[in-house]
C-alpha cells in the first residue's frame, strides 16, 4: 500500500509540474537552446514561481527540466536534461558551480588571473546567477527566480565559502531586471565576510611579472572590471606601439597593458573616478611599464576624436572600448553609426603601420555587422587594413555552440597600412 500510494503521489506531482511545449520550442530546445518563450507553452498553463518543471514536447516525449519564472516572458530555462524536481535544485546549483570551477581549471584561467568570471549563466548551465572572483572577494548577481530562492542562495554561498574560502562576498542588485523577473528589491552590498575592496593580479604572458588593479565592489561600475577584456588586454599588447591611445579607458585595463610596451600613453573617459582609478593602478604598476606616465584626459570620446583627427594627430596603436550601443535589436542602426563614427576618426588618426583595437559589447550587433561597418570605414577613409586577430571574450566567459547570446564581445586588432 505504502509503495503504491507514493507512486501516485509522485506521478500526480509530475502531471502538475509537466509543461508541454511548442513544437518550435522543442526544435530549439534539441539544437541545444535553453530557453522558451512564454508564447511557446502549450495551453497557457500557469507556471509556479521559481518552479522546477518537466518539459515536454507536444507528443509528450521529455525534453528536459527547467527553471520557471512567472513574470518573464522567458518562462522556462532548461537546467538539466534528466529528469529532476523542487528539491534537488540547490544540489543541482552546488554541483553546477564545482564544474564551472573544473572548465577554469582545466584552461589554467587562476594561473593568469585570480580575477575571473566563475559562473556565466546559461553558459554554466545555471541560468541567472553571475559570479565574479576578485582575488579574495567574491561578486554575484541573481537574475532569475529560481535562483533567488533561499535554499538555492543558501547552497551556493556555502560552496562558494567551502570551495574558495572568500574573505568577503558582495551581491549586485541590478534593480531594473529584478523587478522584471519580479524578485523583491534588495540593496545588495556585503552579505559574507567583512572585505568588498581588494588588488587583483592579472598577467598577460607566463614569464612576466603580473599587473595588479584595484577592485572595490563599493565604487565600482556595474561589473567592476571587465573581466570579458582579459585575454584581449594581452593581445593588444603583443601589438602595441609607439605612441597609444585608449579611447573610453575605465580604469585603464588596455591603458597599462599598453603602457607595458609603449613609453606613450593617452587615456579617454568621461568618468572622471574611473580615471583615478586608473591613475592609482598605473602607481601600483609604475616599476614594471615602459610608460614613465600615463595621461588621463577626461573628455567625450566623440568630440575628443573629431578635433583630434581633425587636427591631424596621429597615433601608432588606439583603442577603442566603447560601451554596448546597441540595448536592443531596434537600436542597430543608429549603434551602427556610432561604431563607424569611431573607427573612421581612429584610422584616419593612425600612422601607417599602425594597430587599430576595436571592440564592441553590444549582442544585437553581430560579429558579421562590426567586421561589415569596419570595412565600410576603411574604405571612406582610404586605408587598406589588415585582420590580424578577430576575438571575443576571455575563455571564462565561455561561448556555447546553439546559444548565440553567450557570444556577445568583438575584438578585432587590425593592422592598418
Ligand atoms: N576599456 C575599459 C572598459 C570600457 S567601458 C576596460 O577595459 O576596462 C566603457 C567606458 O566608456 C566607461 O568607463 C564609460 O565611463 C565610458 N564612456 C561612455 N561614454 C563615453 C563618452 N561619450 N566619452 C568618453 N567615455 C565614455
């Protein structure tokens, strides 16, 4: 009796927590996309709140199982091709972040940097939760509902603790989506631990010395460094020359990897704390550049590059960081138009011979589209260029072939005749 009465229990809660789905969501689910849309469920079923569901596909064959969201117009979010229920997600989320560790481990990231992203989303397969290592500090944010749950909070800062023994942990509310995903309000701020603000050590090649920056969760911008940068900081310097330029700078990530080879550097950001920040990193760096200074110039990038291109300054090596133009797909063609406006002043202002690094972080605009816009401006401006490296975002923030969000940076290093 007792055997047949928990059967039943366990199959009425299976048909209360199975959702069928469309056969185009169940297309991109097997193409090995994670996510369906709200106009996919088949029947409007109500979803549970930070549910944990079965996916079906409209012939009732399973498909996988998914976090629900009740607000999103992303409803479900595949976390695990096996069958699994309520109760099992903070083990489920644990043993997702113990390989995510493994993936950087293996790709040797904490001998680099012991700044890196830890957990990326859906491309850790923990879809919603971020993570950020900082040295000793440990950032994450939460973005879905079902993990903001407190017995899944609960198991993942108890591994994080187990695992790297942070001596502080800092969530980041990002208020707008919170309130999309219709989670409670929440500071954010210190939750573990007493250290939000530490010095991070990243090293472009094995055999020198690392560059060292300052973190501090309680001042910094929205991600706090751009970790995605790492490998392209590198890159840039393998190529940097003569006298540089890094347009829209932060804190100089690209400023003092520049500064390693080049004796002049230049500096560009309208923020004016992120150029003194930059500025004390530079000191902490000064006994390793080749740069005796750096100059921090605050001003708007567009202006700045107008009068100087106008004027005739040139440069051996520029970079160009800007922020995501591009919010949403509707935005492409006026982002578009900023890019080139950038990249046609930059090569006009670049020496023959000279390095171009031009990057964007707007998902909307495809790596077809930048490659397409950079072509365009060296055309108007009569320069023949060279791709020397087309790249992406550091490997901790891993891409995942069938879900093309995960891509979102461009790098291209340029060599401009
Ligand atoms: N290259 C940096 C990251 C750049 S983030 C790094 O690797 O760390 C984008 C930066 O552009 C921000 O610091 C922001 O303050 C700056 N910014 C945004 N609009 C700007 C403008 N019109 N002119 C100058 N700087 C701008």
């Amino acid at each position: 009796m007792a055997s047949r009465s928990s059967t039943l229990t366990k199959r009425e809660s299976q048909t209360a927590h199975s959702v069928r789905v469309s056969w185009r969501a169940a297309v991109r689910l097997r193409n090995g996309h994670p996510w369906v849309y709200r106009s996919d469920l088949e029947g409007s079923p109500t979803l549970p709140r930070a549910g944990v569901v079965r996916v079906l596909e409209e012939g009732g064959r399973f498909l996988g199982c998914a976090i629900s969201s009740s607000s999103s117009q992303i409803a479900l979010r595949i976390i695990s091709d096996r069958d699994c229920d309520e109760s099992e997600l903070p083990r489920l989320s644990a043993a997702r972040i113990r390989s995510a560790m493994e993936y950087r481990n293996a790709l040797q990231v904490p001998e680099h940097s012991n700044a890196y992203r830890l957990v990326f989303s859906e491309a850790d397969q923990l879809p919603g939760l971020i993570i950020d290592r900082y040295n000793d500090v440990l950032a994450f944010q939460v973005l879905t509902q079902a993990i903001d749950r407190k017995d899944v909070r609960e198991a993942i800062l108890e591994t994080l603790e187990t695992e790297l023994h942070p001596a502080g942990i800092v969530e980041r509310a990002d208020e707008r989506i919170r309130e999309l995903e219709e989670l409670p309000s929440i500071g954010g701020g210190l939750i573990r631990g007493d250290k939000m603000a530490t010095v991070i050590e990243t090293r472009a090649n094995p055999d020198e010395s690392p560059l060292r920056f300052e973190y501090d969760a309680a001042a910094g911008q929205k991600t706090g460094a751009f970790l995605d940068q790492r490998e392209n900081y590198a890159a840039a310097q393998r190529y940097a020359h003569g006298n540089a330029l890094d347009v829209f700078c932060y804190q100089g990530g690209f400023s003092l990897h520049l500064a390693r080879r080049c004796k002049q550097v230049i500096g560009v950001d309208e923020s004016r704390s992120a150029l003194e920040a930059g500025e004390r990193n530079f000191e902490m760096n000064r006994g390793s550049l080749a740069a005796p200074e750096i100059e921090w110039l605050e001003a708007n990038a567009f202006d700045l590059l107008r009068d100087w291109s106008d004027a005739g300054r040139k440069f051996q090596t520029i970079v160009l960081d800007p922020p995501a133009f591009a919010k949403s797909k509707k935005a492409l063609p006026t982002a578009l138009r900023g890019y080139k406006e950038l990249n046609l002043r930059a090569l006009k202002m670049l020496e023959p011979g000279g390095i171009l690094v031009t990057c964007s972080c707007s998902h909307h605009v495809s790596q077809e589209e930048f490659l397409g816009m950079l072509a365009e401006s060296a055309r108007d401006t009569h320069r023949r260029i060279r791709l020397l490296e087309v790249r992406g975002q550091s490997q901790d923030h891993p891409v995942v072939a069938g879900i093309p969000e995960t891509a979102y940076l461009k790098c291209v290093i340029a060599f401009v005749e």
